[in-house]
C-alpha cells in the first residue's frame, strides 16, 4: 500500500484537517477523506450558495510559465470570485484533481500551499475533493457559501436606468500575462494583479440589483448580464478604470481581473473604490460611446 | 456571439431547467446559469452531504468503446453511489467538463441523456457546472445531499465483532469490462453491469456502523474502511457472492460495482440482498480464509 497516490491523498487530508480556519470546526460534522463531507445546514434565515469552477492547462494557464503557488491561488479565487459575484459569504470548498506525470510531489505541495494560502485568508475551509492521473492537468473547485435568504445577487436583476459599476481597474491582468510571457516575475504589479487575484469579497452589494464577477472580460460578461436581465446598456469608455499602463482594448476584452460588475438604482452611493462605467437601458443592445460595442472576451474553443 | 461553447451552455441550461425532478423544484432559489446555485438550507434536523467525483478518458475509460450515454450515467451513478454509502438523500449535481474535439455535438447529447435519465430516477436536479476545451474528457460531478443530523454513515464506525455485509453480487463489472474490450454489447448482462451500474440509494442503512461503497474493488475498499475504524477484518471467501460467471479475483479487486460495504452489530437483520461476507477483527489485519488478504484494487498511476 505505498504508492504516490495514497501519500498524496494522506498528506492533502492532513493539511486540509490542520488548516481549518477557526469558526469554521463548529459546522463540519466530518471533513475530508470519507465518501462524502457531512456539513451544518446554514443556519435559519440563510441559503446555500453552489458553484464549480474548472481550470485546464493550456485554455487557463501554460505550466512552463505559471508558478504552481500561483495556479493553486488561482483555482480557489476563481470560485471565491463567484461567491461574491453573489453577495455571499465563502465557507467551504471541495477540489478535483487530474494529474499528468509532470506535477510532481514538490510542485503539488507548492500548488496547495497557494490555495490553502488563500482558504486562510478567506476563512474556506478544505472539505473533499479527488484526484485521478490523466495527461493533462485540470483543477476543478467547488466552492459552498451562503447569502441571507432571498438577498443573494442575480445576473437577472439590471433594470433600464440603473447605473453600471464596476469595483476595480480593469485590464491589470491581461498586461500582467503579456509581461510574464515577456519573462517579468511577480515583482511587477501587473504581473502579481494576474497571478494572484484578489476575489472580490469585501465589496459591500446589499443595494446591487445584480451582479457578476469579470472572469471573461468585461464586454462578454456585460452581454451575459444584460441578456440575464434581458435589458441593453450603455457604457462610456472615459468612465472605465484602467489598471495603469493597460490598453483600453485589455479592459474591454481581457478578463481574468475577477473585479465585480454590477448595477445600482440612480441617486444609490456605489461601494468604495467602485466607478460607474454606464447606464442600463430597456432597448436591448450593447454600446461603447454611443458605437456597437464589440463583444471579444475569452471563450472557449469547444 | 454564436459558437460551439455558447449553443452548447444554452442548451444544457434549457435541458437542466426542463428536467428538474418533481418535488425538487421548491429548494431550488435559483438553477443552473448564474455564478452561482442558490439552494434552500436542508431542513431542521437535517445535515448536507457534499462529495465530488473525478472521471477521467485513459483513467475511467476509453472513448473507442465506451458508449456516450453510458459515461453520462456512470459519472452520475459514482457521485450518487457516495451518497448512498453516507445514507443520505441525494437532491442536486454540478457538473463540470474538460471537452477534447472528438466529443462532438451528437456525443454530448447523448452524454447528458444518459446523465440526466439518471438524475430523474434519482430525483436529483442539475443546478451548475462549468465547461472548457482540453486534450483530454474529464468530468467532475458534484452531488448534494441530506441526511438526519448525526445518523450519516461513516467509514470509521465499524467495531470488532460487527458483521461485514456487502448489499449485492460482486465482479460483474469486471467481467463486463472484459467482455466490452471482446465487442459484447450491453444485451449481455455483465456488460450492462460495466456501463449502467446502479448507485444503490435503495439499501436500508440505519443500523449500520459504518460503510462505504466498492468503487475501487473489495479488497482496497475494505482496507480503507478497516484503515479508518482503525480495526481488521476476517473474510470468508465462500461468503462473497460473486455474480454469474464472474471470477473471486473480479470480485475481490475489479472495482466498480457499486454496491455498498457496511458493518453491523452482530444480532441486527442485515438489509435485504445483502451477505455476510466475514467479521470484524481488534486485531489489525485483513485475512481471507485466515490468510492475508492481497490488496490489489484500483489504483491511479499517479
């Protein structure tokens, strides 16, 4: 019974029992390494939010570039980013590995010191998960949190008039990938903005009519969010905040800021640091300064 | 705005929302297609069970004999085989897929009926998932739970002199396997076993000790209940019932039955179907008609 997988499997359950953040122990009725965690309910007055994120080598990330510790930051922000896009709070995540022979034993402890890194800090605590060998590597993250009951934020909630926000500058990580490509290390800010991004959870969206995280790029997920609310916008390019030395163009279709983007009723006061980028309208199309905005963000080529 | 990913995510959400199980549809706040799931909490005296499970091409199996509606179903049937081990209640999933180019359009379709024919007669309703492009099929399947608070079934409860049962025949996968890769079809029964194993939700577990379900085969599934009890056992071979045909190797290390592995004080009635299969040992060692037990189930080469 000694291979690597078993070690493995030993040595992720002992770090995610040792790093539970406290607070969190109460509610974890058994964690990691059964056929399944066993959880608290959320307590009355709040419901369960749900979402699973996946990252795959070489549609999210070269692994000759990508430092592992950055990767496993990464793979968790992604989900926490979600958490927020909701309103809610993060509590727990769960993680599915597939593992191709190039990620070692040094690597994958790197890998989990990114993420349990970032479980600390946002107070997540590590519940189940899987691994499996294949010939690439993917990390699928779910993440479970909470929202006091009917208050969670939607995509479908924008309504004609509402102004368009969104919570920090934009375009910082598609310079940073241009720059890490060019060999700049995490020294350079823009840089760390795309290997580290910060998931947005301390924007306070109790008065948002709703919400969502800008993974894909801003024009992209801007048309997710009208066509969800089945409404139009209008957005003017002086007002959207650039990450300084980022392209109007990286903003617009770079992705990967994990900023929120969000609407708010007129005469409402935006949550600091948050920029109002447009308006939304009832007629149902997309505008960049008063042109047909062009829709190019990150998609993938399935 | 039109691309394989988009029609494809479209289409998934319309399949999901169209098909949610009866009786489901008044916990779920909100489905598929948002950041996030938004889930009323279980209620009172009710506990949530969270598991996630990895499949993966090469690992799990192979695309050229594999039939796509039958990978949908097995993927399902593995999360909910981990929710029947805990005793629970399964009641949503996520699904999340890394998707190479021979998984076209038709395929995919079929994928998902096999997923979601599964998910009806479980009554379990798909809530989110995420899809990316890659060079390999992977597919993380999250199933969401419930069982009474404190009564979930867990790995670590079985006490020396408690009776050991597994719910049903053992090896008929294997054999199936054996004789997909010969060009049997799934008219034969084993075969059928291999492709369409069936989570057995059905087995009455309140009595049990412990359990958990054989994915990996007998012996390696026995070691790691006995491992985490911190206790041994004594197995009778001419107690395992094997399934027609099958050999006591397929049923002490082929994996993928599905059946469930559980313990229970001696003088309790086991469940129906179910067979004594040896004894619970202080001592910590695995035996087989009083000699050691080899362990050689499933393992990733990782």
């Amino acid at each position: 019974m000694k291979n690597k997988e078993l070690f493995l499997i030993n040595w992720i359950c002992k770090q995610a029992v040792q790093r539970v953040p406290r607070g969190r122990k109460s509610t974890i009725r058994l964690g990691i390494g059964d056929d399944a965690a066993i959880l608290a309910s959320p307590p009355n007055g709040r419901e369960l939010l749900i979402t699973t994120d996946l990252v795959v080598e070489g549609a999210h990330f070269q692994p000759d570039t990508h430092p592992a510790r950055a990767l496993g930051h990464k793979v968790l922000a992604r989900g926490l980013s979600d958490i927020a896009a909701m309103g809610g709070t993060p509590l727990y995540c769960l993680l599915s590995l597939c593992l191709p022979s190039w990620a070692g034993r040094e690597w994958l402890k790197q890998f989990y010191q990114g993420l349990f890194d970032l479980a600390r800090g946002s107070r997540v605590a590590l519940v189940g998960g899987d691994l499996a060998a294949g010939r690439l590597f993917a990390a699928d993250i779910v993440v479970i949190g909470s929202a006091p009951r009917g208050r969670a934020l939607r995509r479908s909630g924008a309504r004609p008039g509402d102004i368009l926000y969104v919570s920090g500058p934009l375009g910082g990580s598609a310079l940073g990938l241009e720059r890490l490509a060019q060999g700049r290390s995490a020294k350079d800010p823009a840089v760390r903005r795309h290997l580290y991004p910060q998931p947005r959870l301390d924007v306070r969206l109790a008065a948002a009519t709703a919400a969502m995280d800008i993974s894909d790029g801003l024009s992209l997920d801007l048309y997710r969010l009208t066509r969800a609310s089945r409404v139009g916008a209008d957005v003017q390019s002086a007002g959207i905040p650039l990450w300084p030395g980022a392209s109007l163009d990286q903003a617009l279709h770079g992705g990967e800021d994990y900023e929120l983007l969000f609407t708010l009723p007129t005469g409402r006061r935006p949550p600091r640091g948050s920029t109002a980028i447009g308006a939304i309208t009832a007629r149902r199309r997309l505008t960049l300064d008063n042109k047909p905005l062009p829709i190019q963000g990150f998609q993938h080529d399935l």
